[in-house]
C-alpha cells in the first residue's frame, strides 16, 4: 500500500531522501511479514499527513535494506528514529500511538532547532548508528 504522505526509502534512495531533507525525517523501519507494523501503519499514515509541513515520514524495509537496518542498529521492528540530516535525534520500538509519534515529532523539533542541525551534505559520511531514546517516551 503506497501513501503521498510517506515515501519508501532504500538504500539507493536513503541519501537524497533522508540525508539530504530539508526537515526533521522520521524513520519507519519495518517488514512486510510484521503485525505490529501493518499495524502501526493506520496511524503513521494520518500522522504523516496531519504533519506533512513539519516533517517527513519514510518507511524502510528492513528485509530489502538490510545494511541501513544494521547501519542503525535495528533490533526489532517497528522502530522509529527521528533524524535531520546526518544526525539520529531519537529513536523508539513498537507500535505507538498517535500521542507518542507527536510527542517524538516536537521534541524531536526541539532538538534539531536548538541544535541548528542542517541537512548533510554530498559525500557526508554514512548513517549514524541507532538514535537515543527520546525524553519521556
């Protein structure tokens, strides 16, 4: 199921899509085969929309890209990571609800804004390794 509020990321399209966004990306890492995921989706597709100006949601799979999965360290799906250019701002597992994804999106604004965190640049070096757990989530 495709969505225009989430773009599917590989690891041929991560750089100009994650890496070089020019907002906060919040990172959806999942597997086709997970229920916890398609569950999830619903409400990461409503979040997605209701926040399309603040932020952009990308979905991975993890069975198709397997080396960004291992790049940031992901043990079990879903998890999510916010990241602004080159750096992992936070990251948490499961299925959220809708509550938690808001509370991730403004602390993850927060922190990229106090921070003055840019998009990367070309040739900028490879991803970072899992994001922090986010303040309270």
């Amino acid at each position: 199921m495709t969505s225009p509020f989430i773009t599917p990321v590989n690891e041929q399209n991560f750089e100009d899509e994650v890496l070089k966004a020019d907002k906060v990306v919040l990172i959806d890492f999942y597997a086709d085969w997970c229920g916890p995921c398609k569950a999830l989706a619903p409400t990461l597709e409503k979040f997605a929309e209701d926040n399309k100006d603040k932020v952009k949601v990308v979905k991975i799979n993890v069975d198709e890209s397997p080396n960004l999965a291992t790049a940031f360290g992901i043990q079990s799906i879903p998890t999510l990571v916010t990241m602004k250019g080159n750096q992992a701002i936070f990251g948490i597992m499961g299925n959220q609800p809708r509550k938690v994804l808001d509370q991730l999106l403004e602390q993850s604004l927060q922190v990229a804004n106090a921070n003055n965190i840019n998009p990367a640049a070309k040739n900028d070096t490879p991803p970072p390794p899992a994001a922090p757990k986010g303040p309270g989530l």
